[in-house]
C-alpha cells in the first residue's frame, strides 16, 4: 500500500492514498482556532489522518484532546500519526460514530472539518465518498452532536464551503448557537471567498468578521498566508500556488 507524508515543523503526518488527504482547508482551519486559554478538553470530530487534533495539541499546550473517527482505516492512520508525535499522551483516538459518543464531561472546543458536499457527483472510491459527503454526517446531525456535548461556555468552530455558510449560521442559531467569529477564506485577491470558517457559542455577541487571502493574483502564496502556517508547515516553496492546491480550486470529490 502506497503513502504519501505531510511535512510539518514538529511532526509528519503519513497518508493512505487510498483515504484521506491532507488539504488547505485542514492547515488553514487548524492554524486560526482562536486560544482562549481555558481549553481543557477539546473534540476533534471526523479527525481522519489525525492532523486537525495534532495541530490542536501544539496549539492548546495544556488540552486534553479526543479525535473522533468512524472510519476504520482513518482512525488507525490517525492512531499511527498520534503514536509518532510527541503529543501521544494528551490525544485519544476513538473509532466511533460522534452521534453516539457519550462522555460524562462535556468539550471547551468542539472542532470539525466536516463532510460537506452534499447531493452533488460522487467518486468510486467509498472511502472518499464517506470522508466527503454528507450522506453519512449531515449539518443538522452535526450541530445536534455539538449541543449536547459542548460546554455552557465552550465555543464550537469549523470550516465550511462559502455557499453554505448563511444557511450553516442559521441553522445554528435554531439550537442557540451563536456566531463569534467568521473568517472568509478567498483563494487570491482576485477571487470570492470559498470557504468560511465559523466559531459559535452558546453566549450572543458581536461577530468578528475578518477576511484571510491565499494567494496573489499572480498565483504566489500570500504572506498572510505564510505568517499564518509558519509554525506548523515546512517553509513553503518559493514557486507559484498555482502549482499547489489551494482550497478554492477544490473540484468536487477530487480533493478535501
């Protein structure tokens, strides 16, 4: 079985090529969550190859974190990468499906980078078609997961396409939960917005709205960009992004 490796500073994450990929939307989403400093226990749900709970554990020094996968081959890829980083003891993986996990302590940080095509073409591949559509996660099952597992002062973020994202706040706010923060992610200057990323609480307040670009419009990687992931990726080459996958140009079931 063939693998690829994502080089990051302070730890490598190893890929199935037959299952899930490291992608922008995981880097970016991982590099902004807001540290408030009394994250404790936090929930990585759908965690994949593990990289969103890595990343978390270097950015929360303290947080105990629990990555939760129901895929099988993705859990045990997300265990190996756990068992190789230095973070092994503040992180554990559990194979299971979030709607029925149960914890007598509830989370101060829910995460999620989630399936999030929905009744649109599909891969032959099964495994790509459950890590990316929604079929088996939907929005509405998501947000019900986080209601009953989130604190009453924890805060619930995730990235999400930019299409959805108004329909994605209001269903929210249907089970009181409010947005405090919203990135819009655009791939260059030159370009809309793509993805959105959201931070909710149960508490009402002002929404920081804040735009993150990139790339330039000639195609080089923005140095918003560069600030933003140089702790936790390898310097980035000095050749053109549009070389290398930014999220905007995600094409349907072709990369997450």
């Amino acid at each position: 079985m063939a693998n690829d490796f994502f080089k990051f500073r302070e730890f490598t994450v190893k890929q199935d090529k037959t299952a899930m990929k490291v992608g922008t939307d995981s880097v970016v989403f991982g590099s902004c969550l807001t540290v408030c400093g009394n994250e404790s226990r936090i929930l990585d749900v759908g965690t994949g190859t593990g990289l969103l709970a890595l990343m978390a554990a270097q950015r929360f020094t303290s947080a105990q974190i629990v990555a939760v996968e129901i895929d099988p081959s993705a859990c045990e890829q997300a265990r190996q990468n756990v068992e190789n980083s230095k973070w092994g003891n503040r992180i554990s993986v559990v194979h299971c499906d979030v709607r029925q996990y149960a914890d007598a302590e509830q989370f101060d940080l829910i995460i999620a980078n989630p399936p999030y095509f929905s009744n649109s073409l599909k891969s032959p591949n099964p495994k790509k078609n459950f890590a990316r559509h929604d079929d088996f996660l939907s929005l509405h099952n998501l947000i019900d997961c986080v209601v009953k597992l989130l604190s009453e002062t924890g805060r619930f973020a995730l990235i999400i396409p930019a299409e959805r994202a108004a329909n994605f706040a209001e269903l929210a706010g249907d089970k009181a939960l409010f947005p405090l923060r919203k990135i819009n992610i655009c791939p260059t200057t030159d370009k809309p917005s793509s993805r959105v990323i959201f931070e909710f609480s149960r508490l009402a307040a002002n929404c920081m709205e804040t735009t993150l670009i990139l790339g330039t419009a000639s195609g080089e990687y923005s140095d918003q960009y560069r600030r933003l992931t140089k702790d936790y990726i390898m310097p980035l080459p000095d050749v053109s992004a549009k070389y290398l996958p930014l999220c905007a140009e995600t094409e349907i079931c072709m990369q997450h």
